[in-house]
C-alpha cells in the first residue's frame, strides 16, 4: 500500500470518528429532538443508567414587567439561577408567555458562576447558545423554545449563569418577580463575557428564563412543587436558597436511601388555586389550574408533584370560603397528573392566625380543608405542614421559632422544618402505596 492510500484511508477513518463522536452527542443533546414527559423520550424519566435529560432548575412565569413595556433593548441580562442537581450537559427554556410581540434574542449564554451570587463566570464554563444550530431565535408572543444543548460540567446546588441579549424593543418582559436571588444587566452586548464586571445593575429578578435541564446518569427524576408564597419562598434569606423545596432538594441530595430526584419550583407569590391574577400583577400569577400543564407536568423527567396552595384562595379578594370547592380544585389538579402517570403529594394548609386577614370564619374553612384532605383518596401521599409548622400551645398560629415575624410566611427555620415534614420515601413509592402523612 502506498503512503498517499495510507493517508487517504486514516483521514477516512477519522471522518468516520468525528460523525460517530457528533452522532453519540447530538443523540442526548441536539435541537432535532422534541422531548415529550412520559412517552420515552430524552424528557422522561428513563433508568438512570442509561442518561436522560432532567430539570435542574425551574421557575414559572408568573406575570409581564409592569415597568418595562419596550424590554430591555440593548442590554444583557445575566440570571443568577440555582441547580438542583449536577450533569454533564445543559439546555434552557426561554419564555415570551406574557409579551404582546415577537421576542429577538440575539445571543445567549450559560455559565456556572465563579462564587455564589456573583456575575462573573468560572474560567472555562462560559458557553455559547444554539437554537435549532442558530445563534438568534425570536420567540413569538406567548411562545417558548428550547436551546440545543451544551456540554458543560452543571455541579449541584451551584449558581448558574443564563445571560440573554436582544438588540430592539420586545415589548412586555416574562418574568418571576420574587426571585430572593440578585441577578444583574448591563448595558450593551455582553452574554459571552466571563468577567462580570459590566454587570453594574442588580435585579431581583428572573427574565424570559424558565428552565434549565442537565444530562445526568445519576438522577431519576425530578419532583415539581406547584404552590404559593410559602413555596415561591418570599422570606426565605435572599441569595441563600432557603425556600423549602431548596431544603428538600438538599435532603434528597444527601440523605442515606433517598430518592435520586431533583426538585423543581414552581410557586408564584400570591397564587391561588382557581382564580387568575391580573396580567401585570406581580404577586398572583394565573390560577394553579391554568398553568398546571405548562408549569408542572411539562417539565423535564417529573415524576412526583407536590402540591402547597389554598391560603390566598381563602384570603384574597374574592375570598373563597367553600372549603368542599378548594379541596375539588386540588383533586383536580391531581387528576391531571395521575394522567400523565405522575406520583401527587399534597399538603395541608399552614396556620397564620395573627395575620391581618385572619379571622375565625377563615379559620374554620382552613380547618375544613385540612381535614377534607387528610381524609381524601385523591392524593399519593399527605405532607402535613399543618401539623410541622403549628404552635402546640395555640395551634392556629405558626410556632415563634418558625414565623418569618408577619404571621402567615415561615422563616428560613419554618421552611427547613417544612422540608422535614416530607416522607422521602413517598416521593418515590408507586400510586397507591401506603405513605406516612
């Protein structure tokens, strides 16, 4: 054989190499795939031997920016989001849920952060985002996508980085407003830069980014917690991820015989069960019943679903004092995910007697509702925060040591004994186990 055919047949081998190598990564991570929960795809929650794609971060989108109508034309904003659990790569999902136009996203970026809560990058983390192989994507009006995926080492409970760009008015932002993390923008096109330094203005905000799932051969599935406040963790130490699906994630993590699953919020600040809040309300988010399919059974390899609503049902305007309608809406938030096939937990309503709205009539129904639920067969499981948060000496009120000082939302004690007070085995035992409430 002579040395020309030799060089011609090692190129063709190594060819063959580079296809086989891109074939193996776009197979766990290209754009052509569209992940659909529960049907076998990358978006199920296949052994955790063989890899699959699961939520490591989540929040929902809960309203448009009141103060910013044109968005944030020529600035990037750097997220700061928390992961749940570690991988070997990553993709995001971008949100226009609430804009009136289509939204031009011109560059986009992920990045694990070099310290907590900081915006500069991790030597060697900072990537690059495709959608569909192109840098730009513009998400039409009350649309999503997701980006192609990255290789990237995701650590767990680390701080990430998502950064978008758009170079023109969008309209309305899609955001979470109570964030309790600061995030940051600056002014001009910065998404790639490792060095935070440009990022002079902070904001306790999440805009457009609703997701971010890894590549992992270590996790089962994830729980999603759909709830309020008391979830959303509005007085939890800002920057310290101390709401209580952080501690139960945490447990998951490091528990001897714990499941391996992440855990994926999805509580708005004054959400309630069957009423929508206003489109620019910061604090109310549509109803749990509208976004349960969006926020919840649609994420990434969710397998169990927590739920924690019903105080702003009982104590917004209009107040619901039917205690038979609040427990049928819950039933029927678990009814939509026994049809996906998916495990439902659900908890019991938390004292706040001391709190400007209570009243004994509120009392009375939260007592019906709790009751109504330990004694419903609608559920998997029952986490009885009730029963975890309680004062034993007043039993309408929350315990001292667990009341964030307004009467109604706990401290960041209140919220690790929230955690507590789950079964862990419950979140992963079959519909129709017997599970400790």
């Amino acid at each position: 054989m002579s040395k020309n055919m030799g060089y011609a047949l090692l190129a063709g081998f190594a060819a063959i190499v580079v296809l086989v190598s891109g074939a193996i990564f776009m197979s766990f991570g290209g754009a052509e795939e569209s992940p659909k929960p529960g049907t076998g795809g990358r978006g199920s929650a296949a052994p955790a031997s063989s890899g699959s794609w699961i939520g490591t971060w989540a929040t929902a989108a809960a309203a448009a920016e009141p103060n910013a109508p044109q968005g944030y034309p020529g600035r990037s904003i750097r997220n700061v989001l928390h992961s749940s659990i570690s991988g070997t790569a990553a993709r995001i999902q971008l949100s226009n849920l609430f804009g009136t136009q289509p939204l031009l996203i011109s560059h986009a970026t992920l990045a694990v952060a070099a310290a907590p809560s900081a915006p500069n990058a991790a030597p060697g983390t900072m990537r690059r985002l495709t959608f569909g192989t192109q840098e730009s994507v513009t998400i039409p009006p009350g649309g999503m996508v997701t980006s192609d995926a990255v290789r990237l080492n995701v650590p767990h409970a680390a701080d990430l980085l998502v950064t978008t760009y758009s170079p023109e008015p969008s309209g309305p932002v899609t955001y979470h407003p109570f964030a309790r993390q600061t995030s940051y923008l600056a002014e001009g096109e910065h998404t790639g830069s490792e060095d935070g330094t440009a990022y002079n203005q902070q904001s306790p905000y999440w805009r457009y980014v609703t997701g971010v799932d890894v590549w992992t051969t270590e996790t089962e599935g994830a729980v999603v917690v759909i709830g309020d406040s008391i979830t959303d963790g509005i007085t939890s130490s800002p920057g310290a991820n101390r709401r209580w699906p952080d501690f139960l994630g945490e447990r998951l993590r490091t528990e001897r015989g714990a499941p391996a699953y992440s855990v994926l919020n999805a509580g708005i600040s004054g959400n309630r069960i069957l009423i929508d809040g206003s489109r620019y309300s910061p604090n109310n988010g549509p109803s749990a019943l509208t976004r349960m399919d969006r926020d919840v059974l649609t994420r990434t390899g969710v397998r169990t679903v927590v739920l924690q609503l019903g105080i702003n049902d009982l104590i917004k305007r209009p107040q619901q004092r039917d205690a038979a309608l609040l427990v049928q809406g819950l039933e029927q938030l678990a009814e939509q995910a026994h049809n996906r096939g998916h495990r439902v937990l659900v908890g019991t309503l938390t004292p706040f007697a001391g709190h400007r709205m209570h009243t004994p009539r509120v009392e009375a129904v939260r007592q019906q509702v709790n009751d109504r639920l330990r004694a419903s067969e609608a559920f998997d499981g029952l986490i009885d925060f009730d029963a975890a948060l309680r004062d034993p000496a007043a039993p309408q009120q929350l315990r001292a040591a667990y009341d964030s000082g307004d009467r109604l939302h706990p401290s960041d004690n209140g919220f690790r004994a929230m955690a507590q007070a789950v079964d862990l085995q419950s979140i992963r035992a079959g519909k129709g186990s017997p599970v400790a409430g």
